[in-house]
C-alpha cells in the first residue's frame, strides 16, 4: 500500500485514526482524521477531529459520548467490494502501511 494505504470496510472500533483512505461506515467513540486523511461514507461518533490537511465527504452522526446505538446493522449497507469487518478497541488507516507479502 505504501503511500495509498486504503481501508474498505464497516467497522467498529473505540477510537479511528485516519492518516490514508477509509471507505465505508464507521461506528467508533472518537474518529480522527489526520495528516492528510480521507474518509467516505459514513461516519458515527461522540467526537470527530478533521485536521485542515484532510477531507470528509458523506454523513457524519453524532451522538451523546459513552452513548452506544440501541441497534447497529451493517446488512443495510452494502459493504465495498473485498471489504474486511473490523471490532477493535482503535482502528488505524495508516497511509504508509506496508503491503504483506
């Protein structure tokens, strides 16, 4: 991935940090944008940061911190091709992740 470091993905996570692309819906506490990051989709959270080096474009949610969704259901939304589910407590798209051999 290098300098592309894409994430295309539903997930969710305590904490996202974007320093590549992320694509997708995310569901997390705090979303930080950062370094040049970009995220499409949806975006769900008590707190969002998007540094001024860095893009959004889609729905962002906000919600009450430490408040969690009564329901969450991803199967509404169709998920990017190839994409992978992600719970974890953080979530990094890193824009210089190496690709695995």
């Amino acid at each position: 991935m290098g300098q592309s470091g894409l994430l295309k993905s539903n997930l969710r996570a305590q904490k996202l940090i974007v320093t590549g692309r992320f694509i997708g819906t995310a569901d997390c506490e705090q979303i930080e944008l950062i370094s040049g990051g970009e995220a499409e989709g949806k975006l769900i959270s008590a707190g969002l940061v998007i540094d001024a080096s860095s893009s959004f474009q889609g729905e962002s949610i906000r919600r009450k911190e430490g408040e969690t969704p009564k329901v969450l259901d991803f199967s509404a939304d169709a998920p990017p091709r190839d994409a992978a589910s992600v719970n974890r407590d953080t979530a990094v798209v890193n824009k210089d992740a190496k690709k695995a051999p």
